[in-house]
C-alpha cells in the first residue's frame, strides 16, 4: 500500500499529553544547556582547563540536539482509511493493507493501541495512549469501525463469488 491519501483518511490520531510533555522537555533541555554554557566562561579554578567561546557553543548544539530527541517522542501518528492503515512511530513508519491486521487491541492497563498482525507479529500505535483517555477511545473505535467495514467487504466478496 502506498501513502494514504488526505482525501481518503477517516481516522487521524496523534498523542495529545505526549506531545505537550515532548515541547515542555525540549525547551528545558535547551533553557538548560544554554544557561551552563553561559555559566562556563574562563578557567575551572582546578587547573588548566579554559572554556571558550567554541565549548560554549558545542553546549548550546549538544542541548539543541537533546531537544530534538525529546521532540521525536511528538512524531507518533496514525492514519486509517478503508485501504489500510499508515502508522508512524518514533523511529519507522508502517504502511500496511487491512488485511494483515488481524485486531486493532487497547486492552486494560496497556500503554497504547497494538495491531495484531496476521503473521502473529504484533505493531505498537503510539499514537493512540491510554492517557489521552477519550480521545484514545474514539480513535481505537475509528480504527475498529475500518477494519470491520474491510472484513465485512472481504466477506461478502468470497460469499458471492462461492
């Protein structure tokens, strides 16, 4: 399955507390870095180490990319439409056709969605987390409601050709 296409989406879902969490980390992580590196001026007091300008600036770059390691935890989406489902994770996308999801699972006490693959694999959807609560709910029963309409097409595809 190639890219899903806007026009034929239904389900969209990113994390909501996630993402909030992600941005307020990030700009920590900067705020951070930059005041140590500002705090680092002259020489340590214990020998001869001196802090330049060049030290300073690889702090500000090494928050900036502490930054984007925490902003990576908001790139969780997912994208149902009657063709397949796309899910995009942290690190990997997946384009997958309906009809190697055996389940869209969000049982009790777990973190976020699972798709049950036909090959008894399993794939994590983080975009869909326990701690969005409502929102989570809607989107597991967009996903749900998909995946039946896929069946209930496949099913009656086999019975009029029988």
């Amino acid at each position: 399955m190639g890219p899903v296409l806007a026009e034929e989406t239904v389900v969209e879902a990113r994390p909501r507390k996630v993402r909030v969490v992600a941005w307020i980390a990030a700009a920590a992580i900067l705020v951070v870095f930059t005041v140590v590196a500002t705090a680092l001026t002259g020489s340590t007091g214990e020998g001869p180490a001196v802090f330049r300008t060049g030290d300073q600036a690889a702090m500000i770059g090494l928050g900036f990319c502490g930054a984007l390691v925490a902003l990576g935890f908001a790139r969780p989406r997912v994208w149902g439409s009657p063709s397949g489902i796309r899910v995009r994770n942290v690190f990997g996308t997946y384009d997958l056709p309906w009809n190697v999801v055996r389940a869209v699972r969000f049982e009790p006490g777990h973190p976020w969605v699972q798709l049950e693959l036909e090959d008894d694999d399993t794939l994590s959807v983080l975009a869909i987390q326990a701690v969005d609560k409502e929102y989570a709910l809607a989107a597991v029963r967009g996903l749900r409601a998909l995946h039946a309409a896929y069946l209930t097409q496949q099913s009656a595809a086999s019975d009029s050709r029988s």
